[in-house]
C-alpha cells in the first residue's frame, strides 16, 4: 500500500465520502485542531504512570471520540446521512457521557475557584496543552459554521464539553502542584 496518493498536490484535500475543499478552508484547519488534540491527548496518556490508569483511560476514550468528531466535520454534506452514529456522527448520548464524567470528577475534586498557572507537573501540562487545543478546534468549527459549511450542532456542543472535561483532567493530573495566577 502507498502512502501518497499526489492527491493532495494541488492544494486540495478530500472529505469523507467525496469531493475536495482546499487544504487552506477553515474547516480543514478544524478537523486538523482535532487531529493535533488527538496526539496531544497521546502525549498526556503516555506521561501516564500505572497508578494513572483510570486517566490514562479517560483520554484514550476521548482520542477515539475526537476521530468521530474529525470524521462528522470532514464529511462530504452531501453524504451525511450516510454516517453512523459513535463511529463517523457525533451523538448526544456522547455529550452527555463527558458532562456526567465532569461531574464525577469534580464531585472527588472540587475545583478551586482561582486561576492555576498550567505546568503543575508535566502530565498536566501536557493536558493542559490539548486542551487549548481542543479551544481552538472549537473556534474553527464556529468559523467554518459562519463560512457556510454544514456543520453539526453537536460537534460543537461535544468540542465545548470536551475542553471543560480536559480542563478538569488536567486539574485532576496536577493534584496540589499548581499554582494560582495571581498572589493573595
């Protein structure tokens, strides 16, 4: 199997299920945030120790999830209906998983109700680093709404819950090494 297909040596890049938008569009740079949050979220589980498995596992769930998000932003509009739920089309019922997990995770760690300077302890850097990631995936699929391409309701509601989620992660991964913005 190739690897390069010269495709792309136009400019263009092709949607799922057909047809090519330029790889400039700004809805390529947001299926392109989500791919940089996908590894992002590899760098932070890597960093995971084994007394981090339930993290570790938190964010390789949410990887496979942002490849669903990729997949529903990077499809031809024509063929949408041809997308399967959890696996190419985001879902509501996925929304409310990463809202009920934010509220577990908060009820064992309530969050304190200051600014933190990221960088508490290198795994929550690096969660903190996919999360401003996620942040701006979540702006360029906004502008790429307001461009005019169809784009999902629920790819941006999973996009926001989602940076809440790895803000909360990242919390969780920092324990009581950060800091807060400002001195009291």
């Amino acid at each position: 199997m190739r690897i390069y297909t010269k495709g792309g040596d136009d400019g263009t890049t092709g949607l799922f299920l057909g047809s090519r938008v330029s790889k400039a569009d700004v809805l390529v740079d947001a299926y392109g945030d989500i791919d940089e949050a996908v590894s992002l979220l590899g760098v932070a589980r890597a960093a995971c120790r084994d007394d981090d498995a339930r993290l570790a596992a938190i964010l390789f769930a949410r990887q496979r999830e942002l490849f669903v998000a990729a997949a529903d932003l990077a499809t031809n509009p024509a063929h949408r209906d041809r997308l399967v739920p959890e696996v190419s089309l985001v879902t509501s019922a996925m929304v409310e998983r990463v809202e009920q997990l934010i509220d577990e995770l908060v009820a064992e760690r309530p969050l304190r109700p200051v600014f933190i300077v990221p960088g508490g302890t290198p795994l929550s850097a690096a969660i903190d680093h996919a999360r401003t990631v996620v942040r701006r995936a979540e702006r360029h699929v906004v502008q790429a709404q307001d461009a005019g391409h169809e784009v999902s309701p629920l790819v941006l509601h999973y996009l926001n819950r989602l940076s809440d989620l790895v803000f909360v992660l990242a919390r969780c991964a920092a324990g009581d090494d950060e800091e807060p913005a400002s001195h009291d």
